[in-house]
C-alpha cells in the first residue's frame, strides 16, 4: 500500500466524525504518518508479515493520530465556566449625518431642522384648563374708525360752552376744545378776553354769540362760535302805600323797585277814576303832582301796575297809596 493510500484511508475514516478537526490538525496526523507509519509498514514489508500486521500499523497510527488530537484540543487554554449574567446594557451612539446646504437654508428660514417631527404637546397631570374671561371686551374695527375719524382731526377753535342759557346772573364757563395756542374771546355783551378757559357773568338778559378766535400751529386763524340765551328772573318788589312830596328827603316819591322787566305800564287814579299820573318803563315815578303840574291834594289815591319780566312772566298789581304832605 502506498502513502497517499494509508493518508486517504483516515481520511475517510474521520470524515464523518463531528467533532471540528481543524487543519493543523491534519497537519499534524500527516506528519505522524510520515514519521511512524511509513516506518512501521516497510518494516512489516521487509518481515513478509500478512494482513495483521498491517492491522496492527494502522491501530498503531489511529492511537497516535488519537493523541495528536488530544494534545491539538489541549494546547486551547482552559477556561472555567463563568455564570451567566445579564449582558449589559449596550449604548448605541449614532453618527451624525452632515448637515445639507438645504436642510441650513431650512433651519434659518424657518426655526426648525429639516425634516423634522413635531413633538406631542405633553398635557401637565391635575391642572385645570383656563376659564374663558367672561370680562373680556372686544373693541370692534368699526368703533377704532370712530374714534380715529373723531379725534385725528381735530379743529383749531371749538368753543365748549357750560350752560348755554339761564337767567341772569347768569355764569358761563367756556373752553377751546381744539388746538389753537392763542385764543382771544368775545362775549357779544362788549366785553372780551384772552385766556384758554375764561368766565364771564352775563346780568342782563338777552341772545349773546360768543366768538372764539384762535390761531394755530400753523400760524392760521380759525373761528368758532356759540349762542347763549340769558332769560331774566322777572319780578317786583312791594309797592309801598304811603309817600310824603314836602322836600324834606325822606319819601317825598312814590316808586317801587323792579327786576328783569322788558315793559310796564303804571297808572294812578282818584276816587272818580279820574287819572292823575302815569308812567311807562320800569324807572317811572311819582312826585305828587297831576298832569298839569300841579301839586295833589292829600288824600288816597289808587294805582294799577301792569308788567312783562324778560322771562315771559307776567305782572297785574293794584292798591291804593296815601298822599300826605
């Protein structure tokens, strides 16, 4: 039998063993061959020894192949068993991707990295959700408008005027509501003044304008104006009933106080009915003289005074006066 022969025998004769039989191993079975089962076969060549002799080699080369296994497996460092454990936690530490010219142009125009996820908004546990303002007011478009049409033209003269009637004495206070720096007054009675918030007292009744003349920033004049009714606090006072014309000074004539009268009539007359004297207007009097002239005879004498107050009010007094000299 030749080498390649006795090498393919264990070859076939380990080829279905299942133990992993690397290729050092084999290294080492076909240096053995070499080294003592060449040796033994010639051997038994040279003897003419049958078949059992060469049985005989080939267990001789299976025991040495044994343990040039054996010592193979046992040049591996031995190693205890180590109890199992729980394998650690392994950290996986992703590489960063580059960052694109697009996904910057993404971030700077819009605050946030491209392609990115939106998070779940994380509801807060035992809170409570906000009541509405059930106060609250919404100021509408339209009313903004208002206001802006209202005020942002605002006039140079605009006269406020508190109250715009009355009766006499009758005070009124007035004020430039507009932008005018410069204001100068006229109260339509005579009278005028500067200043921004005037007073004047009107004491005669009647229909006044109060012109308000005032100059800009600009340096342009503007004009405003507004009419104030002053009604009088009509009456008269008592008439007295006994007057005394000797010169002496001290009720030598009969008269008689009035107030707010726009017209009267007075009439005075004696027994007969015959008129003695009479006046119009409210600064008439009585001297104790007739129509003629000359001078009354003592006696009593009878008056009726008929009068309208500015306020519209009306007057009709009667009574008799006494004449002593």
């Amino acid at each position: 039998m030749k080498k390649n022969d006795i090498e393919d025998l264990f070859k076939d004769s380990f080829e279905n063993f299942e133990a992993e039989v690397s290729p050092g191993v084999w290294s080492n079975i076909q240096t053995a061959l070499k080294g003592v089962g060449i040796g033994l076969l010639g051997k038994a060549l040279l003897n003419k020894i049958g078949t059992n002799t060469i049985v005989a080699v080939i267990s001789s080369a299976a025991a040495v192949i044994s343990t040039v296994v054996i010592m193979n497996w046992g040049s591996k460092p031995h190693t205890k068993p180590v109890a199992e454990s729980a394998p650690a936690p392994k950290t996986v530490v992703e590489k960063p991707k580059p960052v694109a010219a697009d996904e910057i142009k993404e971030f700077l125009s819009t605050g946030k990295p491209a392609n990115s996820t939106p998070q779940p908004a994380v509801k807060a546990e035992n809170t409570q959700s906000e009541a509405p303002d059930k106060g609250t007011i919404t100021i509408k478009k339209e009313k903004i408008n208002e206001v802006l049409s209202e005020y942002s033209n605002l006039a140079v003269a605009s006269i406020s005027a508190t109250p715009i009637g009355g009766t006499v004495p009758l005070i009124v206070n007035v004020s430039n509501g507009g932008t005018g720096k410069i204001n100068k007054w006229y109260f339509g009675d005579g009278q005028k003044e500067t200043g921004l918030n005037p007073v004047h007292i009107y004491d005669v009744p009647g229909v006044y304008t109060i012109v308000l003349s005032s100059i800009g920033a600009d340096g342009k004049t503007s004009l405003d104006s507004v009419k104030i009714e002053v009604t009088g606090n009509s009456s008269i006072s008592s008439i007295p009933t006994t007057f005394s014309p000797n010169g002496d000074g001290e009720i030598d004539v009969f008269k008689f106080n009035s107030q707010d009268i726009s017209n009267m009539d007075v009439v005075i007359f004696d027994k007969s009915g015959k008129t003695i004297y009479k006046w119009q207007g409210t600064k008439g009097q009585w001297d104790g003289k007739d129509l003629s002239g000359k001078p009354a005879k003592e006696g009593t004498y009878f008056y009726i005074v008929n009068a309208v107050g500015l306020d519209g009010k009306k007057f009709d007094q009667k009574g008799r006066i006494n004449l002593t000299r």
